[in-house]
C-alpha cells in the first residue's frame, strides 16, 4: 500500500512540477531514488531511552531500541522510531511517519525483508513517507511527507537511512526557464544549508542543483553544490532556497565561488616488499594481547577486514580456505578486525567465529585515525592482506577479493609456502 503510495504521488508530483511557474519546486516523494542518483546512508544512533514524544508503543517481543530520525527544522521534525529485535522470532521496525506519538498506527512494524549477505543479516530496505516539519523549534510553518528508506545489519549497532525525495520543476536562469532537479544527500529534508567555508561545508552534505541547461534532458550542469556560491559557465550564482526546497532563486554574485567537490587525498603507497612489518599490539580473540612479534620465525598472513565491510565477508571463506591449504607449516593467520567498533565486533564475533579456524584480534583504536591498518602499514581501503615473511619483513600486499582471486596463494609460493 505504501509504495502504491509514494508512486502515485509521485506522479502526482510530476505532472504539478509542469504548472509551477519559475522557482517554485514540488516534492517527488521518490525522485533521488528514481533518478539513480546514489543513496548516502546515515546512521541512527539507537539506546534504550524511550523519546519523550512517544505516547503509545506495540506489545514488544524483546527490548526495545530508540532512535530519531529528523525530518525537518520544525517543532516536530523529530520522528521516533522502535526496534524490536528478540532473540528467537521476527524482528521489527516502528516508525512514527506521521509523528504523532503513536507507533501503532502506522502499519505493522515487518522489515519488508531478510537478507543474508555474505553471512552477513540484513533487513530491509523499507520505505516510509515521514511527516517533515518546518518552521521554528516552538512554531510551525508548514509540513510534508518526505521520503525515506531504511535498512538494518544484524551485526552493527545503529540504524542505516537515506534520502529517497528530491524536489523538481523550473529554475529562472538569465532571462530563460530551465527544468530543475534539487536533492539534499543528509536525508532530514533539509535544503537551505548555507556554508561560508570548505571546513563548515564537511559539517553537512552537500544540496545538488541539477538544471537542463540546454534543454534536451541531459542535466548538463551536472551536480551544483548550492550551499555556496557556484559557477556555471563563466558565471557566479548564488542559491536563495527556503528549508523545505519549495521555492528557489539563482541570483548572480561577486561573492567567492567555493569549490566544495570532496577532494579525495592521494593514496600512500602500501609498504614495500623488503620493509620490515612494523610490531603492533591488538585484543587477541579468546584474551590476552596479540602481537605481531610474537610470530616472528613463521611466515604471517595478516588480513585487515571489518564487520561492516562487504568485500572483507566475502573474502573471508578464501582467507579461510588459505588457512587450511596451509595447515602443519610454519604459516600463520591473523585477521586482525581495524576501523570498527568493539560493539559491533563483539556482536559478529559469535555469530561467525565457527566458521573460521585462523586467529582473531581487534584493534583497540576502533574507527580512529592511529589504527594500526593506516598508521603503521598505510592501509587506505579493506580488505588488504598483507604477506610477511620470516623475518618479520613484508613479501606481498594485497589489496581487495575477488572470485577466484589467488594473488594470496601465489604470494605464500614465493616464499616456500606448500598450497595443499
């Protein structure tokens, strides 16, 4: 009934955006996400502390888990949410879309389904329209249904949402009227975020301005940020957007253009073959400390991985396979589990540790920057193994899995190493 819903409305939206005159933009409830725009999951913090807005609640199998999704600047623009995850039976989501207190009035709490992904429990996605408001923290202007998707891992502790609405119709530019798409990416429906700097800019997301330009239905602007003066052509604009995106005026400016495209640093270079493997010390699996030293005399296979990443789960079976493919020589494997929380690798833990022999370990850094994977071996991307002779010295480092990827393997014949 929902997604019927959001499609009608959609369309609804749609045929409306046509009649708007200039500047003034209406909701398409799916259009990000019809537009294949990407999605930009934002985490909900979840904790047993009821909201204070919630007023009447469903008869829980387990304990349930709060959170606040924002929709909105309005006095109401925090939604609540429950989950209910018992131990043995469904597990369950409540949204209070309509934000009045009651999340028993807006359907029946199921995850629209269960998933497993690479051993890994996934639920949902699940698609809401939650009443966003605006206004000010005592008075609202207006409100509407804005779109959302979540979804849920087993094995993480917060919450994953994003954006599904983006606003569309016509902005004036020049004189001449264009078609115009406008997305905010921090999924609070949200579009009036002025920034005066690159820093204050990574505080938030960025608000796209899509304009057809040429009027053949390419978007040839390509993806505006409006939170600070742009350019388009040789030309410097300045975005007035009200909070909801309704309304919208590109103005010309002698103000500095700001370029707030996310500079992506260079990558450094892994450690070389011949470097010696810097010592590190993590939480040993089963207690204790683990430390690298420790192994020296014995070839090691370090592989840095964690819960939350896809490529590490898939991976792991191979790393396993390696593991036995190696049994009885002096080899060694150690999955040491890096920019994760203790949380969410205490949870994974048990739910996984039968299917692996080879040795776990977790560092103690947690989603720090002084990690041993990027600190001490350069590590910018997971899963990346390294090889590590018996001197303690690095032979091979390797970055990513693939099926069939035997680049571990080949590296360990290097070395001697017998592949049964």
């Amino acid at each position: 009934m929902l997604k019927s819903t959001l499609v009608a409305a959609a369309g609804l939206a749609a045929l409306s955006a046509q009649a708007q005159p200039p500047g003034q933009l209406s909701l398409e409830l799916k259009g990000a996400s019809t537009a294949r725009l990407g999605y930009f999951p934002v985490q909900v913090a979840l904790s047993g502390t009821k909201p204070a807005q919630v007023k009447k609640e469903p008869a829980y199998q387990g304990t349930p888990k709060y959170g606040i999704i924002r929709a909105g600047n309005g006095p109401r623009s925090a939604i609540a949410v429950a989950l209910d995850e018992p131990a043995t039976g469904d597990w369950k989501i409540y949204v209070d879309a309509n934000a009045n207190g009651d999340l028993t009035d807006d359907g029946d709490g199921a995850w629209k389904a269960k998933n497993d992904r690479n051993g890994r429990v996934m639920y949902g996605v699940n698609e809401y329209a939650v009443r966003a408001s605006y206004g000010t923290a005592n008075k609202e202007a207006s409100s509407l249904e804005y779109g959302i998707a979540a979804y849920r891992f087993a094995d993480l502790p917060n919450l994953l949402i994003y954006r599904q609405s983006a606003r569309v119709g016509t902005v004036e530019l020049d004189g001449k009227a264009h078609k115009a798409m406008l997305i905010e990416n921090d999924a609070d429906g949200l579009y009036a975020k002025p920034v005066k700097s690159v820093e204050e800019a990574g505080k938030s997301r960025s608000v796209w301005l899509r304009i057809d330009i040429n009027d053949d239905g390419k978007w040839a602007s390509g993806q505006l940020d409006i939170r600070a003066p742009f350019k388009i052509g040789d030309k410097a604009y300045e975005a007035v957007v009200s909070p909801d995106g309704a309304n919208l005026k590109l103005q010309p400016t002698t103000k500095p253009v700001l370029d707030l495209t996310p500079k992506t640093p260079p990558r450094p270079p892994l450690l070389k073959a011949g470097t010696p493997a810097p010592d590190f010390t993590a939480e040993k699996l089963g207690g204790g400390d683990l430390k690298l030293s420790d192994y020296r005399g014995k070839v090691v296979v370090l592989d840095f991985w964690a819960t939350w990443c896809g490529p590490c789960q898939k991976s792991m079976p191979h790393i396993q396979q390696v593991f036995k493919a190696v049994e009885g020589q002096p080899v060694v494997v150690l999955a040491v589990c890096v920019w994760d929380t203790k949380e969410a690798y205490d949870k994974w833990m048990p739910q996984n540790r039968e299917k692996y022999g080879f040795q776990f370990a977790y560092d103690p850094a947690g989603r720090g920057d002084n990690g041993i994977a990027k600190k001490l071996y350069n590590v910018s991307g997971i899963p990346t193994t390294y090889i590590i002779d018996k001197d303690g010295k690095v032979a091979d480092a390797i970055v990513g899995y693939s099926d069939g990827d035997k680049r571990v393997e080949e590296a360990l014949k290097k070395l001697g190493v017998r592949i049964d």
